[in-house]
C-alpha cells in the first residue's frame, strides 16, 4: 500500500498453511525438541531430558530400579520405556513430564528397546519370551501382542519407517549381526549390510530415505549412515573411541543413536573424552559437539 495506506493489495500466499500437511510438519516436530535420554548420573539408571544445546536438564523418573530405553510417542505426548522396578525389565509408558506411570507388558522374560509406530498406534519392541530375542508389536495399551520374528538368532533394537510400512532391526540370524528390514507385520525380509563386522543400532530418518547406524566395521564402533537400501555407506565419525555403541562386556552394552526430528543433525554417544557422554553432528558428520559432561554415564537417546 501506499505510505499513506491508500491502494492497499494483497501481497501474500496463504497456499502453505491452507495446506494441513504442511501445517502439521512445519510445526509438530520443532527443532528445539528435546533430547530424551537416560542416566546414571544421580545413582542409578534414570530418564532425562534436555535441550538440543545441552542445556535445560530435566530428571523425569526417580526410581531405586533401572528405568532405561526410552521412547518418544509420535506426539511428544508421551514416553515408553525399559524398567525393572517390578522385579525383570518390562515396558511401562508415563506422559512426557514424568506422571501417568502405566505397565504395558507383564511376562516373566524380559521384554526391552520400545519403539512407537508413527501414528502412534503400536510399540515395537525386544522380547525373550519365546526364548531367543525377538521382536514383537503390540498396540499402544499393550494389549495385541504379535511375534514379528522367530529365529533361534538373536533379532534385537527395532525401529519403524517413517511411513510405518517397514521395521529395521539388527540380527545375527546370518552369523555376524547384521542390519535387515521387514514389513510391519513380519514378512518380506531383507538383509541391508553384510559385514563380518557388527553393525547395529539402525535409525531411520525422518524422511526416510537413510539409515543410521554404529559398526566395527573399521576397528572400532563409529557411526555410518547409508540409503534405506543399504547402498551408499558413509562413515561419519572417525574417532579412537567408540560412537554410537560400547559393549561394556557379553552382556553389558550401551547404545545411543537418534536424528532430530528435521533429519539435520543425529546426537549419539561417544567415549571420546573419557567417559560415555553425549554428543549431537550434522547429518553428514560436521560440527561434532559435546552435550554432557557429568561423571555417570549418559546412553539411549531419543530425539
């Protein structure tokens, strides 16, 4: 319009936010989401939250049993989670600032490694109570539990694609663990990687078009990223230390690997300054910075 507000005309495009789609991505998954992640930085294994610069720590459970694994639900609405405050680790689910505490699953083996489908509408998770690790779904009160797969090879960490039509998991049904994918409802397996080394901890991201994961491939645990075809490997951290994942021993390991919600960064967790800390890179592996610095041990993301 003119200086004196004469001749007014319409200069903007409405078209974006006409659009629900857009409107919904553009606003649902913030790039200042927090981190989730747990600790053992109070004493025992607990869930926190934080800014993705570090900051803003926020304790969420205070339990005298190990509270692990967590989760984000698609909304950030609530947490699902590993815990063995009932006596072996069960999934439980809370709301995201800590209240409405509710146990999903009750099997005397151990179930662990809860992933959300992205509707929300199912969890994904590591079970043995078949015997070996599987990996189950079961809808998001806990009810519907359906066995994915049946191997006498351990079949562990399942995490969904973004449009919810596939599961990846690390395996070791071929010899060495592996990363594969399979339909949602268990069928149409294929193997991504086959390395004689470990590959583990697969995160898909956001867009789907990628996978992140940490191998030993070159040595030591460091984290790659290649195309959801398995093609395409990059490395992106070149550290001495181990990224990504620490096997502490057999049956000690810890695992941390998650992208932001806009698929342009991915924190993990890394031994490289001494103890297992937090640390967030672009997604091709520039500007790795330090998150935490406490003398627990920070792991199991989710971002």
């Amino acid at each position: 319009m003119n200086a004196d507000g004469s001749n007014e005309r319409r200069v903007t495009v409405d078209t974006f936010f006409n659009n629900s789609d857009n409107f919904n991505n553009c606003w649902l998954k913030p790039v200042s989401t927090p981190i989730l992640f747990a600790s053992n930085r109070d004493g025992n294994w607990e869930l926190y939250t934080m800014q993705p610069d570090g900051t803003g720590v926020t304790r969420l459970t205070n339990h005298p049993a190990t509270d692990t694994a967590p989760a984000w639900s698609p909304d950030r609405s609530q947490i699902a989670f590993t815990s063995n405050r009932d006596g072996n680790f069960e999934i439980y689910t809370m709301n995201a600032d800590g209240s409405n505490l509710a146990r999903l699953t009750t099997h005397p083996a151990s179930d662990g490694a809860p992933a959300w489908s992205p509707d929300g509408a199912k969890i994904a998770f590591t079970s043995e109570r078949d015997g070996s690790k599987d990996i189950y779904t079961m809808n998001a009160d806990g009810s519907g539990v359906t066995r994915l797969t049946a191997n006498p090879a351990d079949d562990a960490l399942p995490q969904w694609s973004p449009d919810g039509s596939q599961i990846v998991f690390s395996s070791m049904r071929d010899g060495s663990k592996d990363i594969y994918t399979m339909h949602a409802d268990g069928s149409g397996l294929t193997r991504l990687t086959t390395n004689a080394a470990p590959d583990v901890v697969p995160v898909w991201s956001p867009d789907g078009t990628q996978i992140a994961f940490a191998s030993s491939r070159d040595g030591n645990y460091e984290v790659y990223v290649m195309n959801a075809d398995g093609s395409g490997v990059t490395r992106l951290t070149t550290d001495a230390a181990e990224d990504g994942f620490y096997a502490v021993s057999a049956s000690e390991a810890y695992y941390g690997l998650s992208w932001s919600p806009d698929g342009t960064q991915l924190v993990f967790i890394s031994r490289r300054d001494g103890n297992l800390e937090l640390y967030k890179m672009n997604a091709d592996g520039t500007a790795q910075t330090r998150l935490t610095n406490t003398s627990g041990l920070e792991a199991f993301t989710d971002w």
